[in-house]
C-alpha cells in the first residue's frame, strides 16, 4: 500500500502533508478532529471540500478498529476486547471500571518477546510493534462500544500494560502519548496515563527526556538479581542494580513517583525475606510498590500467594516506611489478563 496511515499523524503533520494539496492549513485541524470523533472514511468528513476528500482518499487511508470477540464480567463490568488488526494479526485490551473513572489496559506490541515466566502474553510469540493508529483504535472502538448503550461514556485513564514492552516500541509509543494527550484528540491528561515496563534501563533514561507527567511503572517482581533473573530475563541484560539507577535518576529528573509492580507468587517471591530484602532495596527513593496476587495461566505451575502470606509481605514493606497497596482484582471471572484470547485464537489457526 502506497497510501498514508493518517491516523498515525499528528495534526501539524497533517498539515504538512496537505501543503502538496494547494489547500489552507486550518484543514489540518478539521481532518484531525475528525479522526477523534470516530470517523471511518473521508466521505464522512463533510466539512470539508469534495475536492479535498477525494485527494485525501486518494493519498491516506484511515486505519480501521475491528472486533471479533468480547466477555464482559458479570462481578464488576470488566470487558476483554479481542481485535484483528489489517494484516491479520490480534491484539487485545481491557476495559476497568472503577469509581474514580473508566481505565483502559492496551496493547503495544503484538505479541511479547521479554520472555517473562508468569506472563501470558508473552506465550504466543512476538510479531511486531504496534503502529500508532491501532494503540488509538484500542481507545476509539472501546469509546464506541460502550457509547451505544451509555451516551456519555469516555475513557478517563490509559495503563499501557498490555501485550507487549511499551519501551520496545518506544518512538511509536512517544507519539501515541502526545496524541491522546491532545486536546483535539482524546483528551486525555498525562496524569491518568501509566506505562508499564517490565525494566528496559535504557530507555527508562530516554523517557526522562520526554518532559511527560505519566506514571511510570516498573515490573520489579523480586529483590535479588538470582530470582529475577529466572523470572524475567530482561535482568539478565538490565540487572536490578542497573535498573534501579535509571529509576532513580527519573525520578530525580521528573519528580514523579516510579509504581514498582510486584507479582507475589506462592513459595517463590513471597517469603518475609523477599520482602525484607525488597525493603532495602527501595528504601529512601520515591516510590510506591503495588502487589499483584499473580494471574495463573496454564503453562506453568505458579499460584497465587495466601491471603496470609500477602499480609505479612505487606505488612514487612510498611513497617520499613515503604508505601504498599495490594492490587484490587478485576475480571476475574473472565481471566481478563492480556494474551490469553490471543493465543487461543492463534491455537485454533494453527489446527
């Protein structure tokens, strides 16, 4: 295909592009308001000239949002999205409700390659990065879907923790901030937007640079380089030394508060000396630590910590003065982690 992913356009780029056009700027703007308000096709864009849609079809194409499959939790109105995307790959992404707004978990990247044992996502394989246009349509088809039965639904938060490593797609990624950040576009501030890595110590360093108010969060999930390592092997290229520098530095740079997650496994990472070790590892940097009962997948033997053995973890990390929260479960009835409906999905075209 020889024609423009508009979608992937910021508006001055827009602009840019219809300069070749002999058409006035202001249209750049229109265009790209349009594309927010859920237009599938420049014939829709009836504001604009004939002429100039017909030139615009002819040089762009609007990448398009396709369902196949949904669930939404009968417990809490958790809603798991499965979409094809055009070259007939999947990917998928949740919707959360909570009191304080609606969140939306996207994918980055279909499929993972960071190889993280407890992780679903990353069990199918790795295809490619996510363009920008299909991380937007994550959040525009969502908004549609739900606006059928609730006219004044919107998004109010984006958690880029997904299918994929966001700073794996870092340049694709960059710009799908700033473009939900627009206030032509989505809207949506840099403060309701978290970016999870699972510790890509590098571009943790280029993130800094960006001046982006988001909360970053760091996939920790144990306090040694040994156990990491055996459960992440990012470690192996960024250990926990090195990995806790580059936070250290963001938030130094930024002033913002670095999320470590912590998937608390049963018999693995959970033990009081895991916490302990955990404790001193953070102690004195500006950070929170969220606790995850890990989701259980079928290809491997991991469960859940005890109620009892979480509360003792937790309860070691406050007394050290370490800011702890345990995450709320949702869509537990509908195993609403990412990467299992794409990977059956995959399943079933393979046979």
């Amino acid at each position: 295909m020889n024609k423009t992913d508009i979608k992937s356009l910021s508006a001055e780029q827009i602009k840019q592009e219809l300069q070749r056009f002999s058409v006035p700027g202001f249209h750049a703007k229109q265009i790209f308001k349009w594309l927010y308000r859920g237009v599938d096709s420049f014939e829709d864009m009836t504001a604009l000239p004939l002429k100039l849609r017909s030139q615009l079809s002819d040089a762009f194409y609007i990448e398009k949002p396709v369902e196949i499959d949904s669930i939404t939790s009968k417990q809490d109105g958790t809603t798991k999205y499965l979409f094809t995307l055009s070259d007939g790959e999947y990917c998928e992404s949740v919707l959360l409700r909570y009191n304080h707004g609606n969140s939306a978990c996207l994918s980055t990247q279909v499929g993972c390659k960071m190889g993280c044992k407890f992780c679903a996502s990353t069990k199918a394989g790795f295809t490619r990065n996510m363009t920008v246009s299909e991380m937007l349509n994550q959040i525009d088809f969502i908004q549609r879907d739900k606006r059928q039965t609730e006219p004044d639904f919107r998004i109010n938060h984006v958690v880029l923790m997904g299918i994929g490593e966001p700073l794996d797609n870092y340049d694709n990624v960059i710009k799908f901030l700033r473009l939900i950040n627009a206030p032509d576009g989505f809207g949506i501030s840099m403060r309701n937007i978290s970016l999870s890595t699972c510790g890509v110590a590098d571009k943790i360093k280029e993130l800094e640079n960006e001046n982006l108010q988001l909360t970053l969060s760091v996939s920790l999930h144990a306090p040694n380089n040994e156990l990491r390592s055996s459960l992440m092997p990012i470690n192996k290229l960024f250990p926990i030394e090195e990995l806790l520098a580059a936070c250290r530095h963001y938030t130094d740079k930024t002033g913002r508060r670095i999320s470590f997650e912590y998937a608390l496994i049963s018999g693995v990472n959970d033990t009081p000396e895991c916490a302990k070790q955990l404790a001193r590892l953070l102690r004195g940097m500006l950070c929170h630590v969220n606790l995850i009962p890990v989701n259980e997948i079928k290809e491997n033997t991991f469960s859940r910590s005890t109620k009892e053995a979480q509360k003792v973890f937790t309860n070691i990390l406050s007394d050290s003065r370490i800011n702890v929260t345990t995450r709320r479960r949702l869509g537990d009835d509908i195993d609403a982690a990412c990467g299992q409906l794409r990977r059956e999905k995959l399943e079933k075209r393979r046979f």
